[in-house]
C-alpha cells in the first residue's frame, strides 16, 4: 500500500483544527478563572511555548524526509526500545486526548441541549463518525478539513464580531497583574492545552510531501500564529464581554453568542457556535484517532493499518465513558492533571528526541567531514 | 444494565460489520494484535455496563501524574 501524504497547506489547516478545535470552547472559562483580566497575556506565553515546540518538530523534521514513519525515524536515533518507550508515551496520552476530547463534546450536550439523553448516544456517535473519516485516509480527511477549518474559523470570528456592542475596555483593566502566580498557573494550563499538544504532530510530519522545506515551516508557523491569535483574541472578547464574571461562564463563546442581539434580525445564533464547537471537536479527536491508530498499528506491526481503528474506537467510547466521575473529576483531570502530563512528559520527549537527532547527526557529520 | 448491554452490542455488531472482509484476510500476527486490543476493551466494558468502581486508565494516570501537579498548581495558588 502507498504511504498517503499531505500538502504542507493541509498540514497547517490540520493545525489550525486541532489548536483551535475544543480549545477555543474549553479554554477562555478556567483561564479567566484563573489569572482574570491578565488570561490573554498568559495565552500569549502559552503561544510561544508552543511555537519552541513546533521549532524542535520542524528540526526533526529536516532530518526525517525519507522516513517511512516518525517510529522508524526515533528508532534510527534512540534504538529500538527507546523507541517503543517514546511510541508507548505518546499512545497513553492520546489515549486520555481523545476520549476527553468526546467526552467534552458529550457533555456540552448534555449540559446545554439535550440534558435527559444518555451520554453514550453523544460519545459512540461523534467516535463513530471520527473512525469512519480515519478510515478514508489522511489526504480525505486533510482535504475535509481545509473547508471545515475554515468554517469554524469564520463563525468564530464573526461571533466576536458581531458581539463588539456588548465589550467594555475598562473589564481589561488594571492592565498590570498584582501576582505573578495567577499568570503563571494560566500559562501552564495553556502551554499543556492546547498548545503544547501541537508535539503529537510528530507523528503526522513523515506524511507531508513538501518539496521545498521553506514552505513547509512557513505554512507550519503561519497556522500556529493564526491559531494562537484566535485563541487570544476569543480569550481577550470572553474577558471585554463578562469581565469578571468570564469565569464562571463554563461554554463562554457559546454564551458570548447568545448574548447577540443586532436590531432583532440577528440574535440567538448560539446554535451557529454550538454546531462549530462540535466541529472543532469532532476535527481534533479524528486528527489524534489517526495518529493513535498509526502509533498502535506500528507498535503491534499489524499489515493493514485500518484494522486497528475500530479497536481504538471502542476503547475511546468506553474510556469517555467511565473516566469522569462528576465535573469536578473532569476539571482536575483535564486543566490539572493533562497540562502536566503534555508539559512535562511530552514535550519533554520532543526535547529530548530532537536532541537525539541534533547529537546523531552531528557526529555524522563530524565523521563525515574527518 | 440492559441498555447498555445492547450498546455495546450494536457498537461491536456496527464495527465487524465493516471490518468483515479486513477479519478475514488477517495474518496470525494482526489477530495477536487485535487480540491485544481487546483485553483492556474487555476491562472497560465490564466497567461501563456494570457501572463498576474499579480501576481506570484515569486513575492510573491520576496516580502517577496527579500529586506533582497538584503540587505545581498548589504552588501557584499559593497554598503549598
């Protein structure tokens, strides 16, 4: 079977959906709760500590072209099992991405819309749709959601837009923070979610037909600042929009929408933004099923890569389905426990990883040149 | 309890109603795959229809990675 592969277009569209997907739901409510008026500064810290790891993917990348997969690339830097350590550690936090990601989108149904439907029917069929999209393969799902990105990106905006009327610039102010501890506990929320996620785009890079490099990192670098100016910017009209009261509203874009009211033509468009929340969502868990999928089937050297999507499939319905006990289980887990285990276990990795390919080569060359 | 059953069910009915013709062409090697997949889905199913308290992947990672988060973010709210 051909290996499929993308544009580097597709790529940054890929980044775009995944950055902004559930994030641009889930994350100006605990980031105004934690740091306030201050949040949009700590997102833009955030930013940056992505945009270092984007830096260590795109340096991996340059020595990766060629590759048949990311696991063959670290195999050939670290050795077989450390190979197998650092595959195992992006599998187990994929395995608690995705099926948060659905959990996320069942609860928002469930809290918002639909409250006396089960769960389940929410879970299986927003994980059913995603294994069907990873089963049409990367460059169906890719081209998909080039569109879809933009979709979302377009409502997003035009929700922040049309709400102009209600923002009060005094909710930003004192523009200077009395403590730095509130900004710095914002940050480690959004460096891990969602962010420092963008390490699991590794795995995607060896798939990404790029025949000039400079395009490629271009295109990766453009997305990541779009991304992270939309997120900023929705963190910045949740606070102009509620002020203090930002982080109490837990669907904040989705209650900014229903705050809407122009001339009574246009008012009560929170249907629009629910439909592309759940969008945003259903776009990232596909983009992490594909890679968890492409992780498992390597590890277990399955022949056909598709066999093991609706395995996986399952597994993540049951897991969204049993790994929250209440909302409080769901808020530690999620802005406490995964920011951690994305900062300090995973990027870690991508650091140490990109080291290992730095030192590899570099003594390649020194032999090389000797 | 049923109605979950049933789910469960219609899931596994849905997915080998797909994958049927891909299960029948599988080498030794991808049913030794799939079969390790199965395990942990077995576990988690067991939890979900019979809405059982027991161990779950979260708590595992809750265990290794929740008290140095906890204390960060206790750090940081200044309560350590």
């Amino acid at each position: 079977m051909n290996k499929e592969t993308i544009s580097a277009g597709q790529l940054a569209a890929l980044i775009i959906s995944t950055v902004v997907g559930s994030g641009i739901v889930y994350i100006p409510n605990p980031l105004t709760a934690i740091a306030r008026q201050h949040a949009w500064m700590s997102m833009i810290a955030a930013y940056l500590f992505g945009w270092a790891v984007l830096c260590c993917l795109v340096y991996m990348h340059r020595h990766m072209r060629g590759e048949a997969s990311f696991f063959s690339h670290i195999r050939k830097m670290v050795g077989r099992p450390l190979a197998a350590a650092a595959a195992l550690i992006l599998i187990c936090l994929l395995l608690f991405a995705v099926p948060a990601i659905v959990a996320g989108i069942a609860n928002f149904f469930t809290s918002v819309m639909m409250k006396e439907t089960p769960a389940y029917v929410f879970s299986s069929t927003s994980l059913i749709v995603c294994a069907l999209t990873v089963r049409a393969g990367l460059e169906v799902m890719a081209r998909m959601f080039v569109l879809l990105a933009g979709i979302m990106l377009a409502v997003s905006l035009a929700v922040l837009l049309l709400a102009t009327p209600g923002y009060h610039l005094e909710y930003l102010l004192p523009l200077a923070p009395q403590s730095v501890k509130p900004l710095l506990h914002a940050f480690l929320v959004a460096a891990g979610f969602p962010f420092g996620e963008v390490l699991l785009f590794c795995v995607l890079l060896p798939y990404v037909n790029a025949a000039k490099p400079g395009s490629l990192v271009r295109k990766l670098f453009g997305s990541f600042a779009i991304a992270g100016a939309m997120m900023t910017v929705s963190v910045l009209c949740t606070i102009l929009a509620f002020g203090p009261a930002a982080g109490s509203f837990q669907y904040s874009l989705y209650r900014l929408a229903s705050e809407i009211q122009i001339a009574e033509i246009i008012q009560r468009i929170e249907s629009v933004i629910g439909i592309t929340m759940i969008l945003g969502s259903y776009m990232k868990a596909t983009v992490y099923l594909y890679i968890l999928n492409i992780l498992v089937a390597e590890c277990l050297g399955l022949s056909d890569k598709r066999l093991s999507v609706f395995p996986l499939m399952l597994i993540c319905i049951f897991l969204s389905l049993t790994m929250f006990d209440n909302p409080a289980d769901f808020y530690t887990q999620v802005y406490v426990i995964w920011p951690f285990m994305v900062v300090a276990v995973g990027c870690s990795l991508i650091l140490a990883l990109t080291l290992a390919t730095w030192v590899k080569y570099r003594n390649a060359e020194k032999e090389g040149g000797a | 309890m049923a109605e979950r059953l049933a789910v469960v069910l219609l899931l596994f009915a849905l997915a080998a109603g797909i994958q049927r013709g891909e299960l029948r062409r599988m080498s030794a090697r991808d049913k030794f795959g799939l079969a390790a997949l199965m395990v942990p889905m077995a576990y988690l199913i067991v939890i979900f229809v019979l809405q059982a308290d027991w161990p779950n992947w979260p708590d595992l990672l809750r265990l290794v990675f929740g008290p140095p988060s906890e204390r960060i973010v206790g750090m940081l709210k200044g309560a350590v």
